[in-house]
C-alpha cells in the first residue's frame, strides 16, 4: 500500500485496502465556515441526536464573508455562533483568519490523521501530512454526528519531484504548473501524493499552497509524503524542480498556464496578496522586501490579506505593516477577502486583477468580464510595482529597475 492507503486503512480498522473499495473511517477533526456551516448544521439537527461526537474535535469558522457584507452574511455567522454555544464546539470569529490557516495553527493534526472539512481547499492540510478530505454539507453534518466518514479508496497518482527550485520561483509556480499538465479535471475522484528529495527543500509553508489548490486538479486528497517512493500508485510522473520557472494562470482558468515573462505587456489594475493560499508570513515577506525599496505603481490597489491574527501579528512585530502601508499597499482583516467574490475587493469589467488566490474562473472575484491572473507573491509585488504584470528579480533592491 502507499502513503495515503496505509492511513486509510488504519483509519478503517483494516490491514488492507484497495483501490474502489468502500471503506468507514474514524476522523480526527470536522471543520466548516460560515458558508458551508449553516447548511451542515441544518442537516446535522435533521438527523435527531443532541450532541456532536466529540466537542473538541468539531470546529466552526467565520471567515469567508467578515465583517459582513449583507444581511444574509451576518444571519449565517448567528447560525454558526448559535450552534457553538448549544454543543460546546469551538468557533473561531472576529477576524481570527482562513479556516485553513487556523486549523494549521490552533487544530495542527499529525501526518497521516483525518481531516474532513466542508471546503474544496481542506486539502491545504496535505502539506503537513494530514489526509485531508473535502466534503458536502450533509457528509459533513454526518461526520459531526458520528466521528466517521464514508468513502471509496481513490486511485493514488504520485509526483516524484527531484531537483531544486531557482530563485523567485516557488511552490505556487510549482503548483500552476502541476495543473497546467493535469489540466482541472485531470486528477478528478483521485489522489496526489509528492514525494522525492526534491521535497526537502520544499518549506511547509510552500507545501501547504501546493496541496492548496490541489483541488484545481480535481484531486479529492493532495499530501506530501517524506517517502523517497511510493509505491503501489497507478501513476508516477517526475517533475524537476530545476526546470519551473516564474507563471501565472491567466483568465479564465487555473489551468491556462504561461510563463510571466511572456506577459511582461499585461496591465494591471489591482493585485491581491493572501488568503488560504499565499497568506502566510513567508508570503508576506516577499512583497515587503520589495515595498522596502518601491512604491506602489499610482494606478495599481495593492491588497495585503492576512491568512490569520498569527499572521498578523507577525507582520505587526516585525514592522512590515508601516513599510506597506507607507509604500501604498492596504492591509485588509485576516479572512478570505476578495478570492471568494464577496466582499474586499471585487472587480469590475474594467480591471485586471493579478491574485495569489486560487481560482481565476468568471466572475471569482467580482464582474464575469473582470480578468484575473494567479501568480506567487514575489511576481504580484514586483508586479504592483509596476503596473504590469513583472517577473519576479526584475526590480532591484536599491529602487531601480536592473
């Protein structure tokens, strides 16, 4: 059995599983937001049963639309809050960050342990190990009633990374070109686990935005393995890590992937750093060692979006927040922000928007028309900088460009 096999049957009370077999398995932690939540909780109190199978281990966050945009967004945070307060559950609220990075932070499972979560990104867990799975609301509502989930043993493909990367390149240029030779529904029902020495200059961090928009593949589980090989997989693919350069998925799809240098004449109206993808303080800290020596481009809205308070907090400690604001950029509460099309941000026909989100399908982040391009931290700032879209090592640190 592989990496992902073996816990699956571990969680199953099995010795042994095998691809297309139908197994239960025993969860370590259910988490869902203030989008997916209600309609969980809706369906949890339909089943009949006054208690979640553990309190400890069921977690509500608000997150994707705080502070509220509507009246609609605020009613569904009552609901969350609601439900915490009958069955003990934890809730993260106020702007405490992307149920992704909290989880990360505050619920950090070991390698290997199961995380059900109602939020086609549950798989960012994956870059700590976590067999993480993305679930409805009604196998989410089942899971908090039982502490189990049923599923079917997917096939399992492996990308045998070797190599290292280069400079200003990084996990998500990595990532968007995974998906760029999967395609969105290339891994669709399966499995991705990495693997390779190659991992190891991989930094958690960076990891975790891989398995991030593992999604973006259609696989419903994305995880690194520190095995040098898997075995018994369907499929192994070798991916270099010498030969990934700077990209950005450009609009419509994740997956129509070019090289940023082939898009050096794109104009640009807003970028967008953070969220559950590129969020965290290595992230962060590419855009402030380039607003240490630039500003803003005057007609460019520069969004810095905490993936957490930790996250925040970081920022504040280490100062970046003044070198930010004072270059021009605006930092927004820990949240989803604009990636999921609510509110923060949103787009018109008129903009050009280069994110470090994860999907850049129509009408994401606002108008259907709005175009938007998914980058790495380093070529959203130097990107900001400019005006147009910009690789990453264009612009040099005394405030010049090379």
């Amino acid at each position: 059995m592989n990496f992902i096999e073996k816990y699956l049957a571990k969680a199953a009370g099995l010795e042994i599983v095998m691809t297309g077999q139908e197994i239960r398995c025993k969860v370590d932690l259910v988490a869902a937001h203030d989008v997916t939540g209600p309609m969980a909780i809706q369906q949890f109190e339909q089943i009949g049963i006054d208690h979640v199978f553990d309190p400890h281990k069921v977690v509500m966050v608000i997150d994707h639309i705080f502070p509220a945009a509507t009246v609609q967004a605020k009613t569904m945070h009552w609901i969350l809050k609601d439900f915490a307060q009958k069955y003990g559950v934890t809730l993260y609220d106020k702007g405490q960050g992307v149920i992704h990075q909290v989880l990360s932070e505050s619920h950090r499972l070991q390698p290997g342990q199961i995380l059900v979560g109602a939020d086609s990104h549950t798989c960012t867990a994956g870059g700590y190990g976590v067999i993480a799975i993305p679930v409805g609301s009604t196998e989410l509502a089942a899971a908090m009633a039982t502490g189990t989930i049923d599923l079917e043993v997917p096939l399992v493909v492996e990308v045998h990374m070797t190599g290292q990367i280069k400079p200003y390149v990084s996990g998500k240029d990595i990532v968007l070109t995974l998906i760029k030779r999967f395609g969105v529904d290339g891994l669709t029902d399966k499995a991705v686990v990495f693997t390779g020495q190659g991992i190891a200059g991989i930094s958690v961090q960076e990891r975790m935005t891989i398995c991030n928009m593992g999604i973006e593949m259609g696989a419903m589980i994305a995880c690194f393995s520190d095995e040098a090989k898997a075995n018994s997989v369907a499929e192994s693919i070798e991916l270099s890590l010498n030969e990934i350069v700077a990209v950005a998925a450009c609009p419509h799809s994740p997956a129509n992937v070019r090289p940023v240098a082939e898009l050096s004449d794109v104009v640009v109206t807003q970028v967008v750093v953070g969220s559950c993808t590129n969020g965290r303080l290595n992230d962060v800290e590419k855009v402030v060692n380039v607003l240490r020596h630039h500003k803003v481009h005057p007609d460019v809205n520069l969004l810095i979006i905490p993936a957490s308070r930790h996250v925040l907090d970081g920022m504040e400690e280490a100062g970046w927040c003044r070198i930010l604001r004072d270059a021009g950029a605006v930092i927004t509460n820990p949240g989803c922000g604009p990636c999921f099309g609510a509110h923060q941000g949103l787009g018109t026909e008129r903009d050009v928007i280069v994110s470090t989100t994860n999907r850049n399908f129509p009408g994401r982040m606002g108008h259907r028309a709005a175009n938007i391009y998914l980058t790495s931290p380093a070529t959203a700032a130097e990107t900001a900088v400019r005006g147009k879209i910009t690789s990453p090592g264009t612009l040099s640190l005394g405030g010049d460009l090379k």
